[in-house]
C-alpha cells in the first residue's frame, strides 16, 4: 500500500458536488477572472499542480499554469487575439469626417413629436449624407459605402426613418362647444 506524501495528507479533496460547483463557478467566467479563479482553486485543492488540477476539475492545464503565473507575478497576460484583431470603427478611423457628418445629420434632424424619446429622428439618407460630404469636399477614399454611413448615423444617434408631422386632432362634439363660446365673444 502507498503512503500518502505529507503534500498529499494536508491537502482537502473535493466532494462530487463541490467538483460540480467549482467546475459550474469557472465556466460562468472569463478571460483572467476564470484563470485568477481556476489558479485559487488549484492551490486550495491540488497543490498548485496544474496537471493534477486537469485531472481533478477537468480544466485545461495550461491555462491554470497561466493563471497561478499571473497570480505569482501580479501581472495579467493579455492574448493577442483580443490586443491586435478586428477593424477599427469607420468614425474612430476618420474623426473629422465624422464630426462633420455629425453637423450634417444635426441640421437635419428634428425631435420625435411625441418628445418621448431623445433620439433625433432626420430625414437625411445615408445616400444624402455621402453626397454632402464629397460636395464639401472629402475623398471618397475617406468614405465609406451607403450601407455602413448608414450604421455609422444610427451609432452617432440618429434614426433613418420618415418624421410624421403632428396631426391635428379629430374633430370632437367639445370642439364645436369651445368654437361656438369664442364665436359669442
């Protein structure tokens, strides 16, 4: 029979259920909150053992080496996938551009008549707005297509729809009463 190493004997195992818990705890997690969690519990129950921590919670052994370095280091690492992918925002790109297409859209629009909201509402298209730009003189290198001024409007607040103008009320027996009261005067 083996005899338990003194590393073995002062460690605490996991039931099942708190297998189940710890291993439910890390997948509603992300990024280096999980590895910072998957690294604190690889030190409370498997020794800071990475692989023994595979084992046990079924955890990659490689990211929980990654998180009990950046628990040890106080340094988070960050993955070049999120640090150096995806396109940068056509307004992030051309800011000028973008502000004045933004005093465009804004001597266009008008509020909803209702006032409920605070979004603008203005009749400018996405087609309009690319036409006033060039006519003052961009590039169309700095422009982009129809589709996405479109969705660059929507981002800086404005809403592509018809305004309905304000429709007078239908005509009521009260009416007539307050007409004929001002017609006496």
């Amino acid at each position: 029979m083996l005899m338990p190493t003194p590393r073995q004997r002062l460690l605490q195992s996991p039931t099942l259920e708190q297998r189940a818990a710890i291993r439910f705890a890390a997948s509603t997690m992300t990024g280096a909150t999980r590895r910072s969690f998957e690294a604190e519990m690889t030190l409370k129950y498997c020794g800071g053992d990475a692989r023994q921590a595979e084992s046990v919670f079924g955890w990659g052994r490689h990211t929980v080496a990654l998180g009990l370095a950046e628990r040890r280091t106080g340094l988070l690492c960050l993955g070049a996938q999120s640090a150096c992918s995806g396109r940068k925002r056509w307004e992030d790109e051309h800011p000028h551009v973008a502000e004045a297409l933004g005093q465009l859209a804004e001597s266009h629009a008008q509020q909803a008549p209702t006032f409920r909201t605070s979004l603008a509402y203005t009749r400018l298209t996405a087609q309009g707005a690319l036409k006033e730009l060039r006519a003052r003189g961009y590039d169309a290198a700095q422009l982009p297509a129809s589709s996405t001024m479109a969705q660059v409007l929507n981002r800086l607040g404005f809403r592509l729809r018809k305004v309905v103008k304000a429709k007078p009320q239908k005509k009521i027996k009260e009416t007539d009463a307050i007409c004929a009261h001002i017609k006496k005067r």
